[in-house]
C-alpha cells in the first residue's frame, strides 16, 4: 500500500551520506536523483524512502509525532541499523529491545535532522 515515505532536509548532501550509509544494511540503493531529492529503494515495485528539501524553500522542520518504520529481517538487523544510525551522527530514542509480549522487537533513532525513525522485527 505504501508506495514511498519522505522526509526533509536543510542539508541534501549530508543527508544523503547518512541515508546512503544506513540504508545500505537494509539492501537499499539510490533507484533516484534529482537535485532537491534523493530516492532508495530494494526493488523495482517495493516501497521506497526519501529526503526533501522543502517544496516551499522554507527550512525543513520535524514533525511532533511524525515517525517513519523500516522493517529490518531480523533482531540481529535491528540493532545493526540503529547502531549504525548512532555511529553516523544519529541519537537514540529508545534502545533496541522487545516492546510488546507478541514478537515486535524495535529501536528508535533520529536522523541528522531530527527525523524520528523506528526500525523493527516481527518474531
């Protein structure tokens, strides 16, 4: 249902990096380019993530309550990615570990722009 998810920057190229680098453990590649955006993706008809600097050319903000999910294969990728967000300028906001009785095992990070991101496992 989900056909790509967004966030903005006041920064493209950093951005880029960070998202280049952290993306990258999830298999995802740049599938676009353009100079106010740059798209990943794993697959051709799969969901895809990206980073905008604003329509409006007004500062990107974060949003309250605003957060994207990534979905990770397993724990293992779990901690990896949010490690990994963490090594490349990120800040946690909330550890790797089980958050329900039923298998959802998640970690919460932001990006260099304040982003909040969740990365997760069903099992």
């Amino acid at each position: 249902m989900i056909g790509y998810t967004s966030v903005g920057t006041n920064d493209l190229p950093r951005s880029g990096a960070f998202y280049d680098d952290l993306l990258s453990v999830l298999g995802a590649d740049r599938v676009m380019v353009v100079s106010d955006f740059i798209v990943w993706g794993t697959g051709a008809n799969s969901p895809c993530f990206s980073v905008h600097v604003p329509f409006d050319g007004k500062p990107a903000t974060i949003g309250n309550g605003t957060m994207i999910a990534l979905a990770a294969t397993s724990r293992q990728q779990v901690d990896e990615v949010y490690h990994k967000a963490l090594a490349l300028g990120g800040t946690s906001e909330g550890v790797p570990g089980p958050r329900t009785d039923d298998g959802f095992y998640a970690a919460y990070f932001r990006d260099l722009d304040g982003n909040k991101l969740n990365i997760h496992f069903m099992g």
